[in-house]
C-alpha cells in the first residue's frame, strides 16, 4: 500500500545517513571518545522521519532536495541530541535506544551529555553552512532550529514532562506539542524555507497545521505502542512511561478514544495540504505514521 512512501523513505534516509557521515568525520568533529559518541548516538539508526519531511517539504515547493539536506541533517542532529539526554539518569533513565544500548550506557554519563551538547551546537553549524540557499533562508533556518528546540519548543516541553504537571488533557497537549510537535513543525519548515525566499504566512499556518496534526498522532501512537508493544519491537524498553509515572494520552483517554483521536488528527493534517499539487506523499506520510507499529 506504502511501496512508494517507502522507497522514497528509505532512498532519503540513504542520503541523510551519507550526509550526517560527512557532518559526522573527523574533518568537522575531531576524532575523540565524544566524537564517537556523537556518531553512535546519530548514524545508523533511526526512521530519519524529521529528515524526510524537510526534503519532502522542499520538493513540494519547488525545491530540489539537496538544497534542504543540510537543514535535514541539522535537525536530525538536534533529534539524536534529545533523544541521548532523554534517556540519561536524570530524565527517563533508559538503557536501550534503536535497539542498541543507550548512549550513556555505552560512553558513560559524562560523554553522553557532552555527545548530546555538542550535536545541538553542530546543528546550527550545519544549518549555517548550507551553500545551496540564499542567506535569507539560512537565518530563518537557524532561527526556526533554536526556536524548535528551545524554551518554547523542546526543551520547554521536556521541562514540563519532567515537571509531571499535566493535570488536564489540555496541559498534556501543550506538553506535547512543545516535546514532540515543535522540532517535526521545525522540519518542515525547514524544508520549505530550503525551497523559496519568498515566504508566505498562509503557507506557513497551513505547514504549521499540518506538523500539529502529524506529531500529535505520532505522540499518541507512541504512547499507545509504549503498552501495545515489546522492546525488540520497538528497539527501546516499553512501559517506561509507567515506570516513571508520567502521564500519557492514556491517563486521560480510553486506547479506542485514543486511536480516534490519532487519527483525527491525522485527517486534520491532510486537509491542511489538500490545495498543494503534489502533497500526496506527505499525505500518506501521515497515514503511515498512524498505522506504523514500531
């Protein structure tokens, strides 16, 4: 059903995990103990999802995709980063990630924070570097990055999951659209300032409706699959929510409800690129993104 969504997925994935090497050498990275932490925490695993939806992004507005592998690079680097200090001690304290061990178990705490921080820091230096746009789009790149994973973006959404102060649905929606939305709004985004210096603020609500949509989904399947699921499944340990009291879309809703909201929010998604030719992929992006089981 997926075949071409597929391929494209794994031909983009290819050529991100090819770039993110070069990124990744010794050239821009030194070639230490943290350097190694940093290649194992982001090459070699991984959906590439944020990737792709960058490239995917540009394509559809006119772009070629090279010219958004950088920014898709940067935002992969910033993802691994986050997902490194997620499963520290101090945070969710997992030891298995993408179905090896966790950065931390296999480098030590120091170097994974280190590994982690430096990722973050790269990015941008990856995202300034991109030859293949106008410096209009590059500073709204870095821009859009460092809000993404910011105060307001990631970080302010991991600050509230580790805070556990979500007492209402509606708290948990803020929580997750900061952790998970912000940095998939960040990747699309990317994309289509990669494509056209000529911005558009509908374009941008209708790009910004349709990450929502998506990475709300996408977190709901997540927490579905965190009780559904097995860790061999999921290349990392299930029910760590439990274990570590969290809340989920499951503290306030039934699966069934749950499943209809994913995919509400999935229909949501879709009717917000329904007027760009060529939307189709991103399309059954997000039906694949519901209907995914790892």
């Amino acid at each position: 059903m997926y075949e071409e969504l597929q391929s494209a997925l794994r031909q983009d994935a290819a050529d991100i995990e090819s770039a993110l090497c070069d990124w990744l050498s010794p050239a821009y990275s030194g070639d230490t103990v943290l350097a190694q932490a940093m290649r194992y925490a982001v090459l070699g695993g991984g959906k590439r999802i944020r990737g792709f939806l960058a490239l995917s992004f540009c394509r559809l507005f006119g772009g070629e995709a090279k010219m958004a592998l950088p920014f898709a690079c940067a935002i992969e680097m910033i993802h691994a980063y986050s997902l490194v200090h997620d499963d520290m001690p101090c945070m969710d304290n997992d030891d298995m990630r993408r179905g090896k061990a966790s950065c931390h178990r296999a480098f030590g705490e120091a170097n994974a924070l280190l590994a982690g921080d430096t990722l973050l820091t790269q990015a941008f230096e990856v995202a300034s570097l991109n030859m293949d746009v106008s410096e209009a789009a590059r500073v709204r790149a870095v821009r859009a990055l460092a809000q993404g994973a910011g105060a307001l973006g990631m970080a302010g959404g991991q600050y509230y999951d580790l805070s556990d102060t979500c007492a209402s649905y509606e708290e948990l929606y803020r929580l997750q659209s900061m952790k998970t939305g912000a940095l998939i709004r960040t990747a699309c985004l990317l994309g289509y300032y990669a494509a056209t210096d000529k911005v558009d603020p509908k374009d941008e609500r209708n790009i910004a409706k349709y990450a929502e949509g998506i990475g709300f989904a996408f977190q709901i399947v997540d927490d579905l699959l965190d009780v559904r699921s097995d860790a061999i499944t999921l290349g990392k340990p299930i029910g760590s929510d439990a274990k570590n009291d969290k809340k989920t879309i499951l503290s306030f809703l039934s699966e069934a409800d749950a499943e209809q909201l994913a995919a509400r929010c999935t229909s949501e998604a879709k009717a917000a690129l329904a007027d760009y030719p060529g939307a189709q992929i991103l399309c059954d992006l997000a039906d694949y993104l519901l209907e995914r089981r790892f």
